[in-house]
C-alpha cells in the first residue's frame, strides 16, 4: 500500500453560511483517511496515543454541498517519535486542498516514544509515496 485514499460527498453540515466547504472540512477528511488506514493496517492501534503537533492546509479550489471529493493520504517522513502525513483532496480530476500534518506518539504517561515497530512497518508503507503537489 503507497497511499490510502478515501471517497466522500460534502455534507450539508460540512458547508458555512456561503454555501463552500468550511475550512476545518477538509482537516477532518484528511483525518479521516488517516484512521481508515490505521483501522486497514492495525486494527488495534491506540489512536488516543497519537495527537497532533502541527497542522497545515493549502485551499486551491472551492468545495459545495454535495460536490464529490477524494482524499488521498501518504506518509511525507517518518521520524523516531513522529509522522508527517502529505493529504490532497481533489474532486474531478482537479487539486482542491493539500495539507500536511505532525502526529506524534506518546507513551502512557504522555511523552512523546519512538513508534512501536509494528506501527513503523504499517506507516512506512505509505512512506515516500509521489502525489501531484502545487509546490
């Protein structure tokens, strides 16, 4: 597995007063994808050991009710405590939103901990994977 990608139709909950996408929408889609890999490659995976450090969005093209989207998640580096995650969202064809995000792994008392291996091995799977980007 290079990349793990997720489908979805903009809800009328995820939209603001003008009708697009609210900004956060595309953070809990990228987020999304993201479980839905941890839930595919580690079904018992801890995920309330796994917060994010850093979040980042770039917004290339509008999102309505009811558009089609697709969220596309790979892993941009893989470190000893954290993970940055490269995400697109596009809808026909066409570059909506990327972003990134920093999770880190804690251990039981709430320090950051190198990954276990296992979770290594299913991250590193999706490590390194070549997705379009405006950059």
């Amino acid at each position: 597995m290079r990349a793990h990608v997720l489908d979805g139709d903009v809800t009328w909950v995820e939209t603001d007063a003008g009708g697009l996408i609210h900004n956060t929408s595309a953070l809990r889609w990228a987020e999304a994808t993201e479980h839905a890999f941890y839930r595919a490659a580690v079904p018992e995976l801890p995920v309330g050991r796994l917060p994010r450090r850093r979040i980042e969005a770039t917004y290339h093209r509008p999102l309505k009710f009811r558009d089609r989207y697709q969220v596309t998640l790979s892993v941009e580096k893989l470190g000893r405590t954290s993970v940055t995650y490269f995400w697109t969202v596009t809808s026909g064809g066409a570059l909506c939103v990327e972003g990134r995000h920093v999770v880190v792994h804690l251990d039981a008392d709430g320090t950051p901990a190198p990954w276990p291996q296992y979770l290594r091995d299913a991250v590193a799977r999706l490590e390194n994977t070549a997705i379009p980007t405006s950059r």
